[in-house]
C-alpha cells in the first residue's frame, strides 16, 4: 500500500511540474497589445517572447544527455523550476523590453530543461506504464498552457495593476519547486551514469523525418500560442474571450496527449502523425477563412 502512496504522490508532483511547462508562454498572448503598447515593441521583437523559449528548449534537448550523466535530476528539475519562478517575478515590475525578453529566456532555459530530463526520469520511475505517464505528464503539460491562457485575463479584471498579474504564474512554479524537492528526497538515489551506448541520431534518416515532422507540429503551437489572442483581439474580441480560444486549443491537446498512450500500441504510427498534420493544417484553414 505504501508502494501505491508513493507512486500516486510522485503522479501528483509530475502533474504540478507539468502545469508549469506553458503558462509563461501562453500567459502573454492575451495581454500581448497592452504590453506592446506599454513597452513599445515591435510585432517583430513581441514574437520573440514566444521565440526565445521554444528555441532555448529545441537548444537544451539536445543537452538530455549531458544533462543525466553531469547534473543529478533533483537538482537540474529544482533549479529548473527557480528559473521559472524568477522569469515570471521579472513580469512584476513594468513593462520593458529587455525585462521581458530577458524574462521568457530566463524561463525558456527552465522548461527546456525539464522536458530534457523528465523523460528519463519517468522512464526509470514507472518502467511498466511509460507511455500512460508520459500521455499524463503531456496533457498536464498542454494543459498548464490553457490555464495560463484562460486565467491570466480573468487575474487583470481583479488586479490593480494589469501587467503585474503576469507574476502571479510564479506561484504554482515555486509550489512545484517545494513538492519536488519534498518527494525527490524520498525516491532512491540512482546512478547517473548510463551504460547505454550513444545512438548518432545525426546520421539516422528516420530521426530527420521526426525531426522536421515535429518541428512542423511545434512550429503551428507556437505561432499559434504568440499570436492567435492577439488576432482576436485585433478584429473586436476581448482579451477573455482570445484567451479561452487558447485555453480550448490546448484542451484538445490534452485530450490527445491523454489517447497517446492507446495510439502508441499501433504497430504503424505514420497514418497518426501524418493526420495530425492534416488536421493541423484544416485548422489553419479554418483560421484564415472563417475566423
């Protein structure tokens, strides 16, 4: 019984980080013209408070191993966790340029970080039910995105000052911060040594296809996330109403992170991942035709 505790604890602690994951990015988007306003940003330098972290993760996934054999998990995911904390508390103060692009890679360094370690993590924590934790940890991932796009105008209508409600994401991540240092210290150390032997993923054709297949996917959710609030707002929505449109995109993401596990029993995934694109692309459609 006290085995169940534990895993269904360390369940918990995973879904708290997962939240973590978007919401500096997502929480932008709905507030972006008051901030471009207030800041005097370009659209130009504005997408980069999208940019910088998606490139900064797509950067230190490459760093997943380096990461588990220098840096133990329990420190990389604590200090990863402070650095979200910090980039959100930067949004405290008023709006400035540098702040808040010196803010979204501060916190882009922390997700990437995360999402390069947590795999292994799960995979060496809950052997036999990877692909069900991992569909958990991805739509609490996805879903921490549409909290952050559906709270965030709900916060400025009851704050005094509006840009300081972006600070306010910096308390679930220090929440995250403290369970995890809480149930890490009760998990049994493991080695990071690996004993694998490196795969060149560099000179192996299917990893390309995957790469650009998922760059193509995440390419959408970016520009999405940056820019689909803002689109709304700009032809007569409010920020309310941008922001729940969001909130439903990623809930639909959550739902397919949630049915991953299901798909992942299919022998041949390329039918999947290549309507995954047609439906991306139908969306798009949608987007420009019928707004």
């Amino acid at each position: 019984m006290r085995n169940h505790q534990k895993t269904f604890t360390m369940l918990l602690v995973l879904v708290l980080i997962g939240l973590n994951m978007r919401p500096l990015l997502t929480s932008v988007g709905p507030l972006l013209p008051q901030l471009r306003q207030a800041s005097g940003m370009s659209f130009s330098v504005a997408a980069l408070l999208t940019a910088l972290p998606v490139v900064t993760m797509g950067g230190l996934a490459l760093a997943g191993s380096w990461l588990h054999q220098h840096v133990s998990e329990r420190r990389s995911v604590a200090i990863s966790l402070l650095l979200i904390a910090v980039g959100a508390l930067m949004r405290e103060l008023y709006p400035q340029s540098a702040l808040l692009l010196s803010s979204a890679l501060l916190g882009g360094v922390g997700i990437g970080i995360i999402q390069a370690v947590m795999p292994s993590v799960i995979k060496r924590r809950f052997q036999q039910r990877t692909p069900l934790v991992m569909g958990l940890w991805s739509a609490a991932l996805m879903g921490g995105g549409g909290l952050g796009a559906a709270i965030t105008p709900w916060l400025v209508q009851h704050s005094e000052t509006w840009y300081q409600t972006l600070a306010w994401w910096a308390l679930p991540a220090v929440v995250a911060l403290f369970a995890w240092w809480w149930q890490s210290a009760r998990e049994v150390a493991s080695s990071h040594k690996t004993t694998t032997t490196p795969v060149r993923v560099v000179f192996t054709p299917r990893a390309w296809t995957l790469g650009v297949y998922f760059g193509l996917i995440n390419g959408g959710y970016a520009s999405l996330i940056a820019w689909l609030p803002a689109f709304y707002i700009e032809i007569g929505a409010s920020a309310q109403y941008s922001g729940s449109l969001l909130a439903l995109m990623t809930l639909g993401q959550a739902a397919g992170a949630l049915l991953m596990p299901a798909m992942a029993r299919h022998q041949d995934r390329r039918k999947l991942l290549m309507l995954a694109l047609v439906l991306q692309l139908v969306g798009f459609c949608g987007f420009i035709w019928l707004p």
